[in-house]
C-alpha cells in the first residue's frame, strides 16, 4: 500500500464514507480509487486533489504522506516533488 493510498483510506474510513462515495465526489471510478488506496495504481497529482476536496482535507494533507514513488512519474513536475521527497524521507 502506498504511503498516500494508506492516508486516503485511513481518513475516508474515520469519516465513515463509502469508497463508492468518495469515488463518485471525486470524479474517478471507484475501481481506480481502490487500486489508488491499495497502492497499486498510482495517482496523477491531480487525482490526489480530487480526492483530497471529497474528502474536505487540504491536498497536503494526503501529501504529507506522500513517498517519491506514490505518484505517476510522467506528469509534468512530479520529478521535481519526488526529488524533494526524497530529500525529506
């Protein structure tokens, strides 16, 4: 489970929401949003925003979590934040 997946089901869980609800506020399909909690897909940055306003948190808080390798590499800047992640873990 990623670092991230793991805040976004712990939060969601003490809300008391649904994944099928957070899913459908943020949305993504709840398939995508398990595999995200799971760790098995990893979020676009934009994603972890998404999910962060269904679930009424500041993204930073989700990203305060976050492991350089919790995110899609491909998006433009994510390099540069895994890089000072890095620096931080």
């Amino acid at each position: 489970m990623s670092s991230v997946g793991m805040a976004i089901k712990r939060i969601r869980e003490v809300q008391g929401k649904k994944l099928t609800a957070v899913a459908a506020e943020a949305g993504i399909s709840t398939p995508m949003l398990s595999q995200v909690e799971s760790g098995s897909k990893s979020p676009s940055l934009e994603v972890v925003h998404r999910i962060a306003k269904s679930l009424k948190v500041p993204p930073a808080a989700l990203m305060a979590f976050a492991m350089p390798n919790d995110f899609d590499c491909r998006e433009p800047g994510v390099e540069a934040l895994a890089r000072s992640l890095k620096l931080l873990v």
